[in-house]
C-alpha cells in the first residue's frame, strides 16, 4: 500500500492540472505549480495584464515561463512506470468545466458557482471575489458548523420542554383520576349515612309511609 501511495503520488505530480494528461514541456509558474506549456498559455490567451495560477491564483508577472527540463526527464520515465490511473478515473476525480474541459479549481463567492480559470475572464464573473475551492470549502464548512451548534442547542431545549409537557399531562391526569375517586368515595358514604338515617327512624302508624319527620328530602342524583 505505501508503494501503491507513493507511485499515484508521483503520478500526480507529473500531471497537468489544466488537462489531466502527463505534462508535455512543461514550466514552472513563480508559484511553484507545473503545467503543460500549451496548456498555460492557452489559458493566459485572452488575458493581459493579470497572469493568474490556475491553481493558487497567484499573479504571475510574466507568460513567458521556463521550461522545466528535469521535470520533464521525470515524466518520461513515469510514463513508463505501470498502474498509471486512466484518464476516465482522473475525470471522475476531478470534475471538469462543461464550457472550456478545465478542471474547475475556484469558487466564485457572490454567484456561489464552480469556475475553471478560463471562466475568471471569459464569463461575467470578472471583479467577482473567487478563491479556490479547497479554501472556499473550509470557509463553508465552518460556516455551516457555526449554525449547527445553535441549532442542536434549540432542539435540546425543545426536547426538554417537550419532556416537562408531557410529564405535567401525566400529573395532571393523576391528580383529575384521584379527584374523581375522592368524589366517588365521599358520595357512596353519603349515601351510605342517609340509608342508615333512614333506618334508624321510627314511623308512627298515623304516618303511615309519610317521610320521617326531622329529615329533609333528599334526592339524589346519579353522575355519569
């Protein structure tokens, strides 16, 4: 495996960023980024006075960029070397501009848009803020997780209210059951203490079935 790693490495570094392929004369930006000449150029073709890296977007103060020859020494014999990812997986690893087949290496702020260098003069995303896409990336990712923090705070708080509702339903339905019992419970005594007040009373016979004197009618009602 570190075999594996180290060769697609060195692989990666005899690449041209613009096209993909193997570097063919390449040069060396002030930067220190290698691509292929024809690449570069075309690249530059339209622009005059700003020269940006294609990679960094460092301004480059002149097109007329040295051939790296030992970089080119290099990519001959990797060429020979055996492994090497094909250009199809390059593309599925590196996405690429629809309009120019560059690889898409900014991203442009306001449009929120991936561009390729080639959109930074030849679209309307001149005077744009654009950063690469690395940067861009770990910019809004921290952006992101600035938000998540107070959102996950807000659904704790909610989740705890939600538990105290719950839990007051309960007790509000315990105490309705045990009022309802104490109802129950005060009136079968009741009726209990006018049966037996009832009974306790001696009827004369001139009363016959007349109401007990001394007692006050009472009806009682049945609660559903």
């Amino acid at each position: 495996m570190p075999f594996t790693a180290s060769l697609a490495e060195l692989q990666a570094e005899a690449s041209c960023p613009i096209c993909l392929e193997y570097l063919r004369d390449p040069v060396t930006t002030e930067c220190g980024h290698n691509f292929c000449g024809f690449c570069i150029h075309q690249c530059w073709e339209d622009l005059q006075d700003i020269l940006p890296c294609p990679v960094c977007l460092h301004h480059c103060p002149d097109r007329n960029l040295k051939r790296n020859m030992q970089l080119g020494h290099m990519t001959d014999l990797v060429k020979q070397l055996p492994a090497r990812r094909s250009k199809r997986k390059l593309l599925e690893d590196k996405v690429l501009c629809e309009q120019h087949s560059q690889a898409l290496a900014l991203f442009c702020e306001k449009d929120l848009e991936l561009l390729c260098p080639q959109c930074k003069v030849s679209s309307g995303h001149q005077g744009h803020p654009l950063t690469p896409i690395e940067q861009a990336a770990a910019g809004h990712r921290k952006k992101l997780k600035s938000y998540i923090e107070p959102l996950k705070k807000q659904i704790e708080d909610t989740e705890k209210g939600l538990k105290m509702q719950v839990s007051n339903l309960f007790e509000l339905r315990r105490k309705v059951e045990n009022r309802k019992h104490k109802l129950h419970s005060d009136f079968e005594q009741f009726k209990h203490f006018l049966g037996k007040e009832q009974s306790a009373t001696p009827l004369s016979p001139e009363m016959g079935h007349s109401e007990p004197r001394g007692l006050y009618k009472v009806t009682l009602v049945t609660f559903h």
